[in-house]
C-alpha cells in the first residue's frame, strides 16, 4: 500500500505544478490564502484492528472510539491546497471474549479486567484538491502520508483464586497514510463549517511483548514475541475552518 500511495502522490503533485502554472493569475485574486481546521468525531475499527477473535494473533480487539484532528492549509490554486495534520485518536480496548474463554477454562473462577485504551497520535502531510458545487459549498479530496505513533498501557486479568495474565505495554511508530472526502459550507467571513469522512491505515511492528499467566500460584508461564499489527480507522469528523 505504501507504493500505490506514493504513486498517487506523485501523480498529485505532478498535476499541482500544471495547475499551479496555468492559474497563477486566479490565484492572486482568492479571498484566502490558507486555513486552519478543528474537527471531532467518532472513529470505528476496521479489519484486524476492530477484530475480537481471540484465536487471530492479528486482532486489535479495538472499539468505536473518538477522534481530534487540527488541520491546516495552503493554498496553491484555487482547487489544490498543500495540507498538514495532527491527529489524536482513543479507542476502547475490548476483551469480553478474551474473558469468557478463562471463565470457560476455570469455571470456578470470575475474572476481571483492568479497562485499558488503544492511544494514536499521528503527524501527516500531503494535497488535496477541492471543487466548487454551487455558490455556498465546496467538496475536497485528500491524500496524506506521515508518522503515527500506536500504544497500548500494560493490560492485566485478574482471577478471583488469585491467578493473573498479563501483557506487557505495547507500543510502536509506523508509517501511515490517510484518504479523506468532506465538504465546506460558509457561515461567515473567515469561518466555514467543515465535514469529512476519512479512511486511515498503519502497520506498526511491536518487539519483546511479553505474556504472563500465573495461576493459582504456580509457577509463571511467559511468552515474548514480536507481532504485527494492522491498524484501519474509519472517520466521521465535523468542525470549523478560520480562513487567514
């Protein structure tokens, strides 16, 4: 994926240049030059990452989460922008059926789990190109690429007869690229309500994560490994653009 997504940066930025070159001259007259972007909405997990498969080593067992970006941006032309993101994203960590299966394994037992969150925060750049649809609203495409980092604090079950599984804090940084499609609606001079719906994806690699299972007092049982994850997000965010 990273080589088709460089391809469509290529292409992009290809077109921008012509772009730029032929409207130089409108360019000069837009009201704006750039713009700054706060946006919030719910975020849902895609592919492995929402899976809770306990048997699928790549499960992220993640949940519906939220999502805070700021964006801003640059005018090139008057349909190509050069923009850059920041992005935080929370996500509950779900392992109901992780639970289950030691309730099924100790039926005398009741487990318990400490709640622990998927925490995302990522730095990308890239272009997009808008379009208008009538007087008052505008539609934008956009394709960025940068790093995220991706954690997860230490989680742990606990069993009523004193027994414990424990998974050592995971955390890593990785390259991520992002697709978006929104809208612009003007609701006065310097501010627009914005909206998008965006599509983002990473591959972070976690070394030396370590799994602890000490029952009833026995002797510990550890594993460590290295594993990879696929991240997927989708999107919904909605907010307010200050045009400068």
């Amino acid at each position: 994926m990273k080589e088709i997504f460089f391809t469509f940066m290529f292409a992009f930025i290809i077109y921008a240049a012509g772009e730029a070159q032929d409207n130089n001259n409108n360019f000069c007259t837009k009201a704006d030059i750039g713009y700054v972007n706060i946006t919030i909405g719910p975020v849902i997990p895609v592919g492995n990452f929402g899976n809770k498969d306990i048997s699928n080593k790549s499960s992220g067992f993640a949940q519906t989460g939220y999502n805070f970006e700021l964006n801003g941006g640059y005018h090139l032309t008057k349909s190509i922008d050069i923009n850059a993101k920041i992005l935080y994203s929370l996500l509950n960590y779900d392992v109901s059926n992780l639970l289950n299966s030691y309730a099924t394994q100790y039926p005398a037992t009741s487990w318990t789990s400490l709640g622990e969150e998927w925490e995302l925060i990522g730095g990308l750049a890239g272009i997009s190109f808008s379009h208008n649809f009538g007087k008052n609203f505008s539609g934008n495409v956009k394709i960025l690429g940068g790093l995220m980092s991706s954690s997860m604090p230490e989680f742990s079950l606990k069993g009523s007869d004193g027994s414990t599984y424990t998974e050592s804090k995971r955390s890593a940084k990785s390259f991520a690229y992002l697709f978006s499609v929104g809208g612009i609606y003007p609701i006065g001079h310097i501010i627009d309500l914005s909206a998008d719906v965006e599509y983002l994806n990473a591959s972070p690699t976690y070394t030396s994560i370590s799994q602890t299972f000490i029952h009833s007092g026995n002797l510990p049982v550890i594993n460590t490994s290295d594993f990879n994850q696929s991240i997927g997000l989708l999107g919904f965010n909605i907010g307010v653009r200050l045009k400068f």
